[in-house]
C-alpha cells in the first residue's frame, strides 16, 4: 500500500521541522558561545590574567585568551550535540564519548579556577590591612606596594626589584607594615 499525499506531507513536515529546530540550537549555542567568549576576555582583560601569569610563574601561556575561546568551543559543541540528538542523527555511544570529553574539559577549568578563586577571596580581606602605597615587610620581601589585583600584589624594593607575590602568600603571611 502506498503512502498517501497527507501521509507523505506530514513526514516532510516533520523532517523539515526537526531540521529548522536543529538549526535554531545550533545558532542559539554560537551565540551564547560567542557572549560567553567576548565577556570573559573582557573581564580576563581588565583582571590582567596573562600578565600576572606571566609574572609570577614565567609563564607564556596566554589564559586570557585560550580559556575564553575553549569555554565558548565548549557551548559550540555542546549545542552541535543537542542539535544532532533533536533529530536523532547521534548515536549513544558518541554521545557518551563527547559528555566524557566535556567532563574532563569542565574539570580542567574548574582546576584552574581553584588557584583563582582562593587569590581573589585573598585580595578582598587585604584591602582591609594593606593598601597601595603601604611599606610591608615579609619573610620572602620588604618594599612597597605599587598594585594590587585579585590575583597578587605587586611589591618594589629599595633595588627597584619588582615582587609579584599571591595574595594567599600574603594572606598567610605575618606582615609588618611601616
């Protein structure tokens, strides 16, 4: 028995509709993404992240950058895999292979934000002890601050040296000021 005209109609309707939600996610994801990305390089940007990276551990790597655009990778595929299962294109074990893949991706970031989030929790309690322009002294530095941001706080010496030093050191730390 053949299909009839209604039949056959309502097949291609559903085909068509399944492919034009696919397309709205995927648009949906790169947008988002894209948010994502912009908004977090601006705010690495004004945190000065890749700076004090690479003033404190000698560091070329470019975290401000990378981190942003592989958050936004993240959202991309993300909405690519939603996408394909909304149409039924993927297949389990794929699926199960790209979650695998976002899990250590995720886990990855939220290491790094692990040596972040102590240092900016840090930079709120000193701003109540020490300031710009305060002479401290350490066991590692004596010298002034010149800066201080939510990752470390910039000292320089009698030598003009110039200290990066985290904010948990410091917050550790017994510091007399002068």
């Amino acid at each position: 028995m053949l299909p009839t005209l209604a039949t056959a109609s309502q097949a291609i309707t559903q085909v068509i509709t399944s492919i034009v939600i696919a397309v709205l996610i995927i648009l949906l994801g790169f947008v988002i993404g894209k948010i994502v990305d912009i908004t977090l390089t601006k705010i690495f940007n004004e945190l000065e992240v890749d700076k004090n990276i690479k003033k404190i551990k000698k560091s070329k790597t470019n975290v401000g950058k990378v981190l942003p655009k592989s958050i936004a990778l993240i959202i991309y595929i993300i909405s690519v895999i939603i996408a394909l299962t909304s149409i039924g294109i993927i297949g389990t074990v794929f699926t199960i292979a790209i979650y695998i893949i976002l899990v250590i991706l995720i886990g990855g970031i939220i290491l790094n934000a692990l040596d972040v989030i102590p240092n900016a929790l840090e930079y709120f309690a000193l701003k109540n002890k020490i300031k710009i322009g305060d002479k401290i002294k350490t066991k590692l530095v004596e010298g002034k601050i010149i800066k201080m941001s939510l990752l470390n706080t910039t000292i320089i010496d009698d030598q003009k040296n110039t200290y990066y030093l985290p904010n948990t050191y410091l917050g550790k730390e017994k510091i007399k000021i002068n």
